[in-house]
C-alpha cells in the first residue's frame, strides 16, 4: 500500500509503517512544512498539474467562468463561481463561491471580436462589461470568459 498525501485528509501512511522510508516524517504535530522539496506531476484535489519545466512558480487560476451573455445569462462551465449577476446590456457581475484574499487579483479574459473591462473588484466578486469597440455601446455577448489570477 501507498502512502497518500490529500489536500483535505492529510498524510495516510500504510498499516503497521510498510513502504515508508526512513527519515520521511519529521516532527510530532499536525502541521509540517516541507521546503525545496520536489513533486513529480502531483495531484491537488484530484486534478494533476502538467509536469513543469524551468523554475518560474506556478501560479494556479483562483476563479473562472465561460458564460452565455444574452438573454438569459447561463453559465456554460466555471470553477470557483458561484452565479452572474446581469446588470443589464453587456453588464454582468461574477460572484465567487471562495472569496479571494483580496482585491489585488489579476482579471483577464475573452470574447470573441468585442472588449470587455471591469468596473468594481471586491474579494466575493467582479463586475465586468463588454462592449463594442467601434462604438463603445456595451453590448450582450454570446460567449465570454473570465480568469482570475491571484
């Protein structure tokens, strides 16, 4: 049996210690902190990260959504994202389900040949626009994304 490390369960070491090397727990309390250490393709939750090259960090997406912008506001996929909120043409609020730890998160995203900007950044929530670039009229889109980087 395996030793399994879970983001929610903690450390499972195999009954009766088998399979574990010597010197690989340190310390007596629940919390240990593992510096320079290296993980070959690790899981987080279930999800694996792609194995990385180089040594710049890795920065995970907090929130995201792709969402149908016309008529009835539906969210196609999302993660981190609770609802939209439709404020009106071209208008619409992103609410998170996991607050950010602050405002100073990064927002990007796409849709196709309009622009989209933010109005209000708040830890539960961001209010973007899109609008034609031409003409500057918000205007309901189709399909936007949004990413935020934190």
């Amino acid at each position: 049996m395996a030793t399994t490390i879970s983001g929610s369960a903690g450390v499972t070491f195999p009954a009766g210690g088998l399979g574990n090397p010597a010197g690989a727990v340190v310390g007596t309390t629940d919390t240990q902190t593992l510096t320079n250490k290296t993980l070959t393709t690790p899981n987080i939750d279930s999800a694996q990260f792609a194995t990385v090259s180089g040594t710049a960090p890795i920065y995970p997406c907090r929130a995201w959504v792709n969402f149908n912008g016309t008529g009835t506001v539906a969210i196609n996929a999302s993660g981190n994202v609770s609802s939209i909120t439709d404020n009106g043409v071209g208008d619409y609020t992103v609410n998170f389900t996991t607050a950010m730890p602050d405002v100073n998160y990064s927002v990007g995203g796409m849709n196709g040949s309009w622009a989209q900007n933010y109005t209000t950044k708040a830890t539960s929530s961001i209010r973007v626009t899109t609008f034609n670039t031409t003409t500057g009229a918000n205007i309901d889109i189709a399909n936007v994304s949004i990413h935020i980087f934190r």
